[in-house]
C-alpha cells in the first residue's frame, strides 16, 4: 500500500522513500516528510505548528506550507496567485477533504470567501521511487477570475542544510551543460521565455547537501521535472530560517489564465524523486519513467541516415537515392529527407507552411524517391516544421493573420521565419488536415519535427486574456501532434528544436527522440550528452556522425559518440573512402548487436567528461547479464597511465566475458579493481561485456 492515509495526514511511500504531508492545528497544510523511508508510520515527523516568530515574520513564512498561495503575511515564494473577480488579489485555502485511492492521492482545498477550489493531485510511482504531482484550480464562482501564477508542486528539502543547486544551462549549439552551485539565500530562478523549453535551460534542477556532496552513486540527492513544452520557471529558494524549496511549474511571467464560471485549469504535472546513491540513481530512475511512458517504449531504435548536412537545401530524388545507396550499404535502416523538400524551398527564405512537394525537384511527387529508399530496404522519414511560416509563401499570403504578432509593430523575423498561432483551433486543425493527408497518402515512418526560432511580440489581442498564449500554444501543439499520433499510431517522431531546444517530459508523450543538438562535434557532444543523460535515457537521445569535427577526431571516436543513444550518420557519404565506410559498416554492424543493451540498459556515469580527459560510462541490462562500456579518450599529455575503469551495475559473483580481454572477470573484479583500458590520444573504445555460466565444478 503506498499511501497511508489518516483524515487529515498522509504518507506516501515508494520502494525506498517516502513524502508526508498534513493538516496542522491552525489548519495549514504543511508538508512533513521527504527522504528515505522509514520503518514505521510513527516514525514520519508530525505537522508542525507555529504562531510565526516575529511582527516581521508569520506562520506563512516559518512553516514550510505543502502548497503556499499568495496569501496574508507570506513571503515565501507562493504557487498559486488568483485576482478574484471584484480585484481581490489573495487567496485563503482550507482544507476541504481527501481521497486516497490506489497510488493516487487527491487532496482538496477551497477558499474561505471565494469559490475558488483547489485539488493537489500525487501519484505514487512505487518501483521508480518518482512522485508525480500536478494541480486542479476551478472557478466555481459567477463571475471570471484571473490565475497571475498557477504551478505544479512546491517540493520541499530537510531545513537547516546547506544545498547545491545543479541544473542544465547551455545555447543553440552546446545544449545541457552540467552546473553545480551552492544554493545561497534567498531565489534562484532558472526559466524559459521563449516559448519552447529552451536550449537556455532545462526544466530539471537536482540538490544535494553542500557539506557532505552527493557523487554519481552516494550521498542524499533530490530531484525534479515539469513535463512541459513551453515556458516554465523553477525557483529555488533558501528562506531566513534555512528552509529550502523549489518550485516548479509554468512560467507566470507575462502569463495569465482567464477561468471563466465553470471552467478549471489543471497544470502539467511535475514529477520528483529522492536517491540516497547519488546522481546516479536519480537519472536512472528519470530514465526508467520515460522509458516506460515512450510512445514506442521498447521498440527498436532503427539506425538513421539524415541528408541535411550532405545536401542542405538542394535535395531531389536523384541526389537523394545516390546517397541512400550508400547508406543502405552501410547499414542504416531508416532514411530521412530533411530540409529542402517542399513548394519553393531553396533557401531559408520561403516555403515553410506550403507542406507539398516542389514541382520542379519533385516532378512526380515523393513517390519514386519513398519507392527508392524501400527497394533498398530502409525505411522513409521525412523533415517539416509545423509551427513556422515564411513571408514568402502561399500560406502566409492567405493568412497573415495566423501568425503571433503585435498588430502595431513589425514582425521580427528570425531566420525569416514568423510563427504561426497554434493557441487558435484554426491553426490546429489546418495543420492536422495538411498533415494527416502527407501521411495518409505516402508510407512515411518517421517525422522530424523542427522549430527553428524563438517568440517576439507575443501578441494575441483577439483574445479575452491576451496572456494565455503561452499556456495556450503549448496545449494546441499537443493537440495538433495528439491527433497525428492517434491517426498514425505507427509513425516514430523526433522532436527537434534546432537541436535540444525542445527536449522535456511533456514532449516524449509525443515524439519518441530528440535531435539532442545541432553540434554533432563529437568532443563537444561527450558534454552535451552527458548533461542530457541527467534526464533522458539513450533511446531518446539523437546522435549522428557527421562531417562537422576537427581532422584529427578519428572516424570510430566521432562513430563511438554517437553509438551511445539513438545512433545514426549525417556526414556526406560521398566524402568517406573505401576504408571509411568499412570502419562505418563494422560499427554500424557492431552497434546493432548492442543497441538492445544500450537503449535497455541502466546508465552508470564512470568518469564525467566535464571532468575528466578520459571519460567514462556503461550501460547494464537490468538482470546484468550484459554490458557496454563506452570509453574516450582525448588530448592528455604523455606520459600517462589511464586509471582502471571500475565498473558498476555488475553482479559481483558472476563472471563476465569481456571484449579483448582472455579471461572472464568476476564482477567483484570489474568493480573493485576495475577494468583496463588502453586509449592513445583521440582513443576510443565500446566494450561488451557478457555474463558467462561457471563450469560445474568437477
Ligand atoms: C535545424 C535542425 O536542427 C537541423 O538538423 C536541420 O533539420 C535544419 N534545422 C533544417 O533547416
């Protein structure tokens, strides 16, 4: 049973851990508990109660509220916000009743004077040690009111510590780079503006204790997300009596949603957890839910070959089935048109919203290029970017209208793109009728999904509260590609953002992978990927080899990069030799006998590439019969001895095989003293490891 449910007090327990909350004497509704879970109910720390400490500081402030709302003599950073129809500003919940239920607990809370009702919604994700946590607000009044901050879980840490703050910051071109700070007094807020997730920050913070710092497999750590494509905000923040919180949820800046009577709102949902073994298991329990939740879980990643960087804007069946040939000699089974394809596409300056081939690079449609690529045997995928439009095309010129603008001042354009309004049901289903008709009408696997510019001028003033936009866009977008998925449950889609700039827990409902960046240098790609894998497992990751790295990166390092997620090749064929394209086809081939142990596997970060020179990690199938051991080496100045990899996730009793090395290896052995690994400058190596029966004694 993982909740333990009393009137007014409950706890909730995973495997591991556990997160109390309930109602004080004053009426409050406090949090209690989170951490490791303990062996007895009696054992979780009761609700605390408190008068305040001072004229300058009231219970609101000295208490850590399980929900805060802007209300009375609070402070502290507040999750909700209403304007109440006659200008009240405040809001005053109480506690109004509970429902436990299974893994899901419902706990509902209502203004004193107002009718405005609250519903705290967690769900227990017993075997992941995850909480999930979203929030109901409901107008049940006569009259509209305005919601000014609405966000999805304030998630409390032990008081009185000292924390360190890691999160993912990065730009176009160098995407999740791994940060870890001390969390001072007072907010540090982390967020996105711009419409999309953001290649800025990711929705993810982790805190561990800055005294006694949590490493990859030790020490406390606790962590979250908001499953969200839009604008989003975490605030942490370090009160004036050292309690610790972040928040999370949609961003309120410049946000506002309009509940008319009747009408609720419910936020995405955050989703949280506690590791007492380090980073480590934070991410592999991250990994384990979206793997789990995948449209397409365990299907398969199929080796993918995209043109965009061979051919850029000048595609048409001829140069495409010339380098598809090679492809599909190489290997790749799936064959992706990027870029270029489509009405009046030769540059970046027109044709986005006209999603019908070009009459003079395709004469006879897609068709005799979709038919080259399966006589080859792979399959066919296929580049658009929905949201966009360029001036220049047929669907601007018939509505201008359609595209987010401020109606007094100019559009800015970037990469000559506006973006269309997906808040407006227009909008939606004129995408959803162009694009169900291109994947009704040819046999298309695979989508790749772009959105290659951020906001400006977030008008939409033919709306009552101009301010929804935000909320509203991400919620359309999540319509226009719900439906496609539900008309063509067996298309596999990408999401992209010129690269990671959408890349969050509410997207991977939809799309199966993420283009992890635009840089596919594999020097700067060990970071990337790392500080991707903080969150995302390696099916979800994109990585292509490509032509994009400095001369001296060897082609099997630049291929062993990307053969840790969701491996495929973006290079121009053309350019690689015989000997080249040998090297490609025997990792190709290599990495089709791994994949099922490197996108089933546990991640296990051995030597942090933000750190180290040569870096580490492994992936380990859940009943450790197998792993695979990813190694790189860049430039350390000789001489050096590599220190032995001590690996991780094995059982220690049994014995392993492994690659190029004579005799098998009990995994005590592997962990304890560690596995060597010889790597000259620019050295790379995937390692198999496989579990071997002891012979019978005798
Ligand atoms: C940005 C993407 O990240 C690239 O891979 C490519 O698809 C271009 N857009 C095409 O315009």
């Amino acid at each position: 049973m993982p909740i333990h449910s009393a009137p007014t007090d409950w706890i909730l327990e995973t495997e591991h851990t556990a997160y109390a909350l309930g109602v004080n004497n004053a009426g409050m509704l406090t949090h209690r508990y989170w951490g490791a879970r303990l062996p007895r109910i009696v054992d979780y720390p009761r609700p605390q109660d408190s008068d305040g400490w001072a004229s300058f500081n009231g219970p609101g402030e000295v208490l850590p509220h399980e929900f805060p709302t802007y209300a009375g003599s609070s402070y502290v950073e507040p999750c909700l916000k209403v304007t109440h129809a006659d200008g009240v500003r405040d809001t005053v919940l109480e506690f109004a009743g509970a429902n436990a239920k299974g893994d899901t607990l419902v706990v509902r809370l209502e203004d004193e004077t107002y009718s405005v009702r609250v519903t705290l919604h967690y769900r227990v994700i017993e075997h992941l040690d995850l909480l999930e946590r979203w929030v109901t607000v409901e107008n049940a009044g006569a009259a509209p009111v305005t919601l000014e901050r609405i966000w999805s879980a304030q998630w409390h840490v032990p008081s009185h510590a000292d924390y360190r703050l890691s999160h993912l910051h990065g730009r176009w071109f160098e995407e999740t780079q791994l940060e870890r700070e001390r969390l001072g007094r007072g907010v540090k807020v982390l967020e996105s503006r711009r419409l999309t997730t953001s290649h800025q920050h990711n929705p993810w913070f982790a805190l561990d204790r800055a005294q006694e710092p949590a490493t990859e497999e030790t020490g406390e750590v606790w962590y979250g997300v908001l499953a969200w494509s839009g604008n989003w905000k975490i605030a942490a923040e370090v009160t004036a009596f050292g309690s610790t919180r972040a928040s999370i949820g949609v961003n309120d800046w410049d946000s506002a949603i309009r509940l008319e009577p009747g009408t609720s709102f419910t936020t995405p949902p955050s989703i949280a957890g506690y590791s007492a073994q380090g980073f480590g298991q934070a991410s592999r329990n991250l990994h384990g839910l979206i793997r789990s939740r995948l449209p397409h879980g365990d299907a398969t990643r199929r080796v993918l070959y995209n043109s965009w960087e061979a051919t850029f804007f000048d595609v048409d069946a001829k140069s495409q089935l010339e380098i598809a040939r090679i492809a599909a000699d190489l290997g790749v089974e799936l064959f992706v048109m990027d870029d270029g394809w489509f009405h009046n596409r030769n540059s970046d300056h027109a044709g986005l919203g006209d999603w019908f081939p070009d009459a003079k690079k395709f004469p006879d449609g897609l068709e005799p290029l979709i038919q080259g690529v399966r006589d080859l045997g792979m399959d066919f995928g296929l580049w658009l970017e929905p949201e966009m439009v360029n001036p220049d095309s047929d669907l601007y010129r018939a509505h201008p209208d359609w595209v987010i603008h401020f109606p007094t001042r100019a559009r800015t354009e970037m990469r000559n793109q506006l973006i269309l309004n997906l808040a407006r049901t227009d909008v939606q289903d004129h995408l959803i009728g162009v694009i169900d008709d291109l994947l009704a009408k040819h046999d298309i696997s695979f989508i790749k999904w772009d959105m290659n510019r951020n906001i400006s001028e977030p008008g939409w003033l033919e709306h009552p509260e101009p301010r929804e936009l935000w909320v509203r866009y991400v919620e359309g977008l999540y319509r226009v590609w719900g439906t496609l998925r539900e008309r063509h449950p067996k298309v596999i889609w990408q999401s992209c953002s010129g690269g990671g700039g959408r890349a969050d827990l509410g997207i991977l409902k939809y799309a199966d992978q993420i283009w992890t960046s635009d840089n596919t240098q594999a020097l700067t790609r060990l970071k990337i990927q790392e500080g991707f894998s903080q969150v995302f497992p390696a099916m979800t990751m994109e990585a292509w080899t490509t032509d994009q790295d400095a001369a001296y990166v060897p082609l099997q390092f630049k291929l062993h990069v990307a053969m840790a997620g969701s491996f495929g090749i973006g290079a121009n064929l053309h350019h690689w030799d015989e000997a080249q394209r040998a090297e490609a086809k025997a990792q190709v081939a290599l990495y089709k006998r791994l994949r099922h142990v490197i996108h089933g596997g546990e991640l296990y970060r051995l030597r942090s590439a933000f750190e180290h020179a040569f870096s580490a990690f492994t992936y380990v199938l859940p009943d450790r019969k197998e792993a695979v051991v990813f190694a790189f080496r860049t430039h350390i100045p000789e001489p050096v001895a590599l220190p032995r990899l001590k690996l991780r996730g094995l059982e220690p009793d049994a014995l392993y095989r492994v690659d190029g090395v004579q005799e098998p290896m009990s995994g005590a052995a592997l962990m304890v003293v560690g596995l060597e690994v010889a790597l000259k400058d620019f050295g790379s190596a995937v390692i198999h490891l496989e579990r071997v029966e002891e012979p019978e004694p005798g």
